[in-house]
C-alpha cells in the first residue's frame, strides 16, 4: 500500500519507493541515504512540523513539504 511519507503512522517500518521532486531535491535526498529500496522507521511526525526518520542508524528530521514527497510502502 504506498503511502506518501507524511502520513505514515510513528513507529511504522516502511520502503521508500519514489520521489516525486526534481534533481535537486531527489540529490539531497540521495546523499542522505534515502533511495529506493531502503527500509526506514517513522519516529514521530503525526502533526505539524518535521518527520523524524530513522535510516540505517541515524535520524534524520524532514520538513513536511519535503516528506509528502516521497512515496513509500508499508511493508518495509
């Protein structure tokens, strides 16, 4: 079921299956770890503000706009 990042519930384990973004921002993305196909753990990021990811062993803070960017699988 894919999902854009945002609205993930904490605590859940899911894909990341695309970026919907341009170059630049599929670039940042891509050298902070997030590229299809790795598994990440949703912190926190029910309500406004930033989404904390945890990816292989680091936590990483999204702002929103950026987290309902990318499309993600539940079954992560």
């Amino acid at each position: 079921m894919a999902m854009v990042l945002s609205e993930v519930t904490p605590g859940e384990n899911v894909k990341l299956k695309a970026i919907n973004g341009g170059r630049g921002l599929k670039s940042k993305l891509y050298s902070l770890g997030l590229v299809p196909g790795v598994n990440l753990k949703v912190l926190c990021g029910e309500s406004a503000g930033p989404v904390m990811i945890c990816i292989r062993d680091s936590k990483l803070a999204l702002g929103r706009g950026m987290a309902e960017k990318i499309i993600v699988d539940g079954e992560g």
